[in-house]
C-alpha cells in the first residue's frame, strides 16, 4: 500500500512547475541587472567609475543577481525534488522579484513538500 501511495505522490507535477516558475523569474532577473550594468550604461555613453551617475543603481544590480541566482538554484532542486528548504528559499526570492510567478511557484510548491526526498 505504501509503494502504491509513494508512486502516485511522486507523479505530481507541481514541483516541477514552481521549478520552472523560479527558473523563468531569475533567469529574466539576470538579464535585466546585466542590462541595468551593461547595455544601459553604453546607451546612455556613461562608463562606470567612483563619480559615475549609474553609482546609486549597483546596490539594485547586486540584489538582482544574487536574488536571481538564488531563484534559479532554488527551481532546479524543486524540479529535482531534492533539498525542500532550498527549493523554498528559490520560491521565495522569485516572489521578491515577479509577484506572480512568485505566488504560484510558492503555493505549488507548499501543496507539493511531501514529494521531496
């Protein structure tokens, strides 16, 4: 009976949608902090340095990019259906960076914390 329930538990795909979900949204966070970094500063024809205007905007590309790192990580281990917590923390940071990929990957993953090894 338990081999039954564990085989019908493991075909959910949930986790693997919330996965996707927080793969989407850091992989579109990665490109918008290099575009904030790189193509930005060449359109403008402004280079980066101590006393450049861009200045201020380097703490916002930072969190971008390890919030978007984070997202990423998290989404392979929900599509593996390995290391919950971190799967969570993934979710998490998508929320913190696109409200609704964010609220469906949490809330698939939430229904699905039983899947994971």
């Amino acid at each position: 009976m338990d081999e039954v329930n564990r085989q019908q538990i493991e075909k959910t795909r949930k986790p693997m949608i919330a996965g996707i979900l927080s793969i989407v949204a850091g992989s579109t966070t990665l490109l918008l902090a290099a575009y904030i970094y790189v193509v930005l500063p060449l359109m403008l024809g402004i280079s980066w340095g101590p006393t450049s205007e861009l200045v201020p905007y380097i703490g916002f590309v930072f969190a971008f990019l390890v919030l978007g790192v984070l997202a990423i990580i998290g989404g392979i281990y929900a599509i593996q259906k390995r290391k919950w917590g971190q799967a969570y923390a993934g979710t998490v940071a998508a929320l913190l960076l696109s409200l609704a990929l964010g609220v469906v990957a949490i809330i698939l993953l939430l229904q699905s914390k039983t899947e994971f090894r």
